[in-house]
C-alpha cells in the first residue's frame, strides 16, 4: 500500500459576507494565491465538505476561471463555495497525484474526470 499524506494548505480563503471590497462571489483575498507558481485547490461548502479538486501551472489565474467562465463544472455551484485551500505543488506529477488521491480518498463531490469511487 502507497502512503500518502496531503500537503498542509500554503494559503487558505475564506468568503465573507458583505465584502466591502472589491471582491468575487465574496472572496476579497485571491492576492494571496501565488500567480507564478503551480499546486493544487480544493474548494469546500459551509459545512466543510469538499466540493471540487483541482490543478493548475498558475493558481490564482485557473482558481479565478472556475468563478468566470461557462464551462466550469463549477459554474452551477459557485455560491456554494465558501472556503478555499491553496497548496503550492511546483511538480507536474506531484500535482497530478495529489490531485487524483484527494478526489477518490474524500469524495469531492462535484468533480467527474479522475473518479474511482462510483
């Protein structure tokens, strides 16, 4: 059997209520996300249930994506995120691991590709 054990979150966002700043879908902290470096994100609702894993080359631009285009599995569930983690994973194949592991070992709930569960 292979151990694997998830990396801690480098940059956890909480959304808000009434942001007075500028802000998407209540997350007024995407500055904090690296724009340069790659990892993995995992998006959780208010009862902290995971909802969506993913990975990009570039964090904040592919988090902020799932908030903006159309063709997001998110798109239909944008409001029900109210959590994000950030780990920062600078290895394609780590990612790519990581990625896969987490989706099947805590059953994230929106994802479809990667899926070994149902």
């Amino acid at each position: 059997m292979i151990n694997i054990t998830i990396p801690t979150p480098d940059v956890t966002i909480i959304k808000q209520d009434a942001p007075e700043l500028s802000n998407i879908y209540g997350f007024t902290d995407f500055h904090l996300i690296t724009r340069e470096k790659g990892g993995i994100f995992m998006f959780y609702n208010k009862n902290d249930e995971l909802l969506f894993v993913g990975k990009a080359r570039k964090l904040r631009p592919r988090i902020k994506k799932h908030f903006e285009d159309t063709v997001s599995v998110m798109k239909d569930h944008r409001n029900e995120v109210t959590k994000i983690e950030v780990c920062v994973v600078e290895d394609p194949v780590h990612r790519e691991i990581y990625e896969t592991y987490i989706i099947n070992e805590h059953k994230a709930k929106y994802n479809v590709d990667k899926v070994f569960y149902k």
